[in-house]
C-alpha cells in the first residue's frame, strides 16, 4: 500500500483506535487511570508503526509463571491474546512468531497448534543468542510482549505480591531489547516488560508495592490494558481497520478466545489473579471478557461507518 494511502488510513482511524484504547483500559477493580494517561496514544503509535513498515515481521513474546498456584503454572493472560493477535496477523500476511520459556511453553504450544505458529522456546542466555540470530536473520521489524514481566530496578522480577520470582522467569527482556526492531510492550500491572516507560512515581501511585515490582525495561510503544488479552485484540483491531478496512468480528474473536482459553487451561494454565484452573481470566469471568470484544468489534463498526473512503 502506497505510503499516501497509509497516512490517509491512520487519519481515518484515528478516532476510532483512540476508542479501542479507551475500550480496553476499563476499571476492573485494578484501577490502571494514572498509568494509561501516561501513554496516550500508544494503541496508535503501534499500530502505525507496524502497517508503515515495508516488510512487517512480528515476534511475539508472552508468558508468566506463577509459582503460587497450587500446582505451579502459567497464567492464562498473555497466551490466548499472542495466539489471537499472531492469527490475525497470519490472515494479514505478516509472519509472526511466537516466545516463550520452558516453564510457560505448555499453554502456549497449545494455542499455537491449530494455526501451526511457529514458537521459539529460550531459556537460557546460549538460547536468547540463537534468538537474535534467527530473528535477525528473518529481519523481524517488530517485537510485541504481551504480559512478559520484566526485572525492576535491583535486577530482580517480581509479581503484583511484590514477590520475587527471578528464578521462575528467564531472561527474555534481553531478547526483546536485544535487536534493532520497534518495540511494542502490552501490560495491566506494572512490572511487565514497556513499563520503564512509565514515570515511577506514577507507577507508585497506582499499584500497589510499584515502585518494587515496576521492570524498568521500556519500549517504544506501550500499550495499557486492563488485562492483556484484551490490548493484544485491540492491536489486532487497529491493523484490520488499518490494513484492510475490515472490523474486528467480535463473536468470532469471542468463539476462538473461549477455545484459545481451554487450549490453556488443558496445558495446565491457571488465572493469575487465583492461582486456579478455571474460565477466568485475571479473576475476571469469561462474560467480562466477551462483553469487551464486542465492544472492541461495535468500535471497529462505527470506525468503518464513519471513516471517508480510502
């Protein structure tokens, strides 16, 4: 698409991405106000980035262990919302891989089967090397975390408890800034990857224990989200409006999270806010989440409706 084209199209859209924003930023109990006013507009700036590139290629970094749940597990925010977002981006034309730790691997090599994504599985520093090779290699212009914790300021990960859990979460901030690719952070807590980019006091000032568990690995575009699968659709909505003038399909989007979700739970997964297996997300029911697609698909709606023709 000629670059003309482009900027006509993400001036089209630009209320309607700035909506999708605002969609997915919702009070759920976790009020994340102050950190979203902080990056406004960051939906945006990815979205653009990633539709202005010539050759987009996208990795997607994803999951959190938590040591916890009874047993130990990977949360169930993070992969179905990698799994919806690298799908889309597969329909798109974009080549897209998925990464993730030995420990997180199970949930998501269990979203990745269907569409047969290709995940890349890094544990250890030798691993993360052959990483940036292959990515290099592939020239991926983009690396999109989708809740990944990263270290705070002492070195150490911790959790929303302020625990450290350095050992259960191998290093892949250093993948993520480790190549010359435009870095996308999606994140609801504070102590995942991008959130360096947000003041600290603000941080402080709207978690609890944040300037603890802040990761001080910033980003170039971060986008807030109240839970993370749900930043990772509205990206996915943003390129569609972008790259084809095509809605998001809220009750597809809602058919395949509900599968994405017991793909998860079935490779042992559990909801982060609980520690359990269960049909929630974040402590959030199923409902909660299908109620924010639609809203995200009405958004996309109104968006085409209402944008001039391109």
């Amino acid at each position: 698409m000629a670059p003309a084209d482009l900027m006509l199209r993400a001036t089209s859209y630009r209320g309607a991405i700035s909506a999708l924003e605002q969609a997915i930023q919702v009070d759920v109990g976790r009020d994340i106000g102050l950190v979203a006013e902080a990056c406004v507009g960051g939906l945006r700036s990815a979205a653009d980035s990633i539709v202005q590139a010539e050759t987009p290629r996208v990795a997607i970094i994803t999951g959190a262990f938590i040591p916890w749940a009874q047993p130990p597990a990977s949360e169930t925010d993070g992969p179905p919302g990698s799994a919806l977002l690298a799908e889309g981006l597969k329909e798109l034309g974009i080549d897209t891989w998925l990464v993730t730790d030995s420990l997180c691997a199970p949930p998501v090599r269990a979203v990745s089967a269907l569409a047969e994504l290709p995940v890349v599985i890094v544990d250890t520093p030798q691993d993360i090397a052959l990483a940036l090779a292959q990515f290099k290699r592939a020239t991926i212009t983009h690396c999109v975390s989708v809740e990944r914790l990263g270290p705070g300021s002492d070195g150490q990960v911790r959790n929303m408890r302020g625990d450290c859990i350095t050992a259960f979460t191998p290093p892949l901030d250093t993948l993520f800034t480790g190549g010359d690719w435009r870095k996308v952070a999606i994140g609801d807590g504070g102590n995942e990857l991008g959130m360096g980019r947000v003041p600290t006091a603000v941080v402080e000032a709207s978690v609890e224990h944040g300037a603890r568990i802040q990761s001080v690995v910033s980003c170039d575009d971060l986008i807030v989200s109240s839970v993370s699968n749900w930043g990772a659709v509205a990206l996915l909505a943003s390129l569609r409006l972008l790259l084809s003038d095509v809605a998001l399909d809220a009750e597809a989007t809602i058919a395949r999270h509900d599968v994405l979700l017991a793909d998860c739970l079935g490779a042992g997964a559990v909801d982060g806010m609980t520690g359990r297996p269960g049909y929630s997300v974040d402590g959030l029911d199923v409902p909660v989440h299908h109620e924010v697609f639609r809203r995200l698909g009405d958004i996309s709606d109104r968006g085409i409706s209402v944008a001039p023709s391109t």
